[in-house]
C-alpha cells in the first residue's frame, strides 16, 4: 500500500528542494515554467522502500501580496485534504514566525497526521529553531537539511509506521 505525503509550510522554508530530493530530481528544476501555475505540484517519491505520492504547495511563491494569505490557507487544506501524512516544513534557522502559528493551526484542526521537520539545520544552525517549533505543538521535530540530505533517516524512520 501506498500513501500520499503533503509537503506544506510558508513560503522560502524548502519545500521544494525537499520536494526535489525525494522524487529524485534536480534543484535546477525548482522554479516551475515562467507563466506556468501548477498549484499543487505531485511527484512519485521515494525514501529507501518506500514509495509514495508527494505533494507541493508550488504555486504559493506566485501569489500576490494582497491575497497571499487566503491563497496560502486554501492551497494548503486542499493539500491537506489529499494527504494521509503532512510534512509540515519550517525554517530551523528563522525560528517559529506567526505564519508558522497560522498554518500550525490549519494542521491541528485538519490533518490526519503531522510530521515537523525544522529544515536548513545542516551542521548545528537551528537548534533553537527546532526547540521553538517543538512549541507547535505538533508533536517533536526532526531536524533535517532539504539541501544537504541530512535527516532524511529521520524522516524514513516517522515514516515507516505511518505507511
Ligand atoms: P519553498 O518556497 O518552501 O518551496 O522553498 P525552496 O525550496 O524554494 O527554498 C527556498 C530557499 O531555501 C532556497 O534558496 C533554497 O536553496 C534554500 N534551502 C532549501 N533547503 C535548504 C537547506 O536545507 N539548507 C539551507 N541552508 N538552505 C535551504
Ligand atoms: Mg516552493
């Protein structure tokens, strides 16, 4: 059986690099096509055995300012909505930012289950950052580097029981 993992957060924290290192792709394929909206970008992804759909909230970055945050909040329910696990990213090196709190919230009330992983914690950057988002209250962090492939046994092994 396979399972649909969401990969949701704010915008800048790495969601698509993380995006790209599980469905094997390369960064240079970050940014979609100029004038391309894919709102819920979908890959085949695959972390040792496992092998799963993999969603990213990509069209967030091409939001205007006005209604960012009504386009955040509806992309990610659909997002979540689709998922049997959440990913939810924040920036380990930025700490917890009340956009954080804002989709923290929407998790709480609608996703079945919920990982937190504290990306750009390569080396020992973010300790802190991850402590805060412990605070989420969404259960413990994994300290992970999206760019780097740290943490992604973490990853592997919060995965295995859900799968
Ligand atoms: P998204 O907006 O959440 O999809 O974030 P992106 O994947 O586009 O990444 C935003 C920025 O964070 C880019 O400049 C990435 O290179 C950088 N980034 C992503 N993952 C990491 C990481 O693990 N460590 C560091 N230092 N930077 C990262
Ligand atoms: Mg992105």
């Amino acid at each position: 059986m396979t399972f649909t993992l969401a990969i949701v957060g704010r915008p800048n924290v790495g969601k698509s690099t993380l995006f790209n290192r599980l469905v094997g792709k390369k960064l240079a394929l970050v940014d979609d096509q100029p004038g391309v909206t894919r709102d819920l970008r979908e890959g085949a992804g695959r972390l040792g055995d496992l092998r799963f759909v993999v969603i990213d909230s990509a069209g967030l970055e091409m939001a205007e300012d006005d209604s960012l945050q009504g386009r955040m909040r509806r992309l990610t329910e659909r997002a979540v909505d689709e998922a049997d696990i959440c990913l939810f990213v924040v920036d380990a090196r930025a700490g917890v930012t009340a956009a954080d709190e804002y989709f923290a919230e929407i998790l709480r009330r609608r996703a079945r289950h919920v990982i937190v992983a504290a990306n750009k914690a390569e080396g020992r950057a973010g300790e802190s950052g991850a402590l805060e988002a412990y605070a989420l209250g969404l259960g413990e962090p994994i300290r992970i580097s999206a760019e780097h492939g740290e943490g992604m046994d973490d990853l592997y092994r919060l995965l295995v029981p859900l799968s």
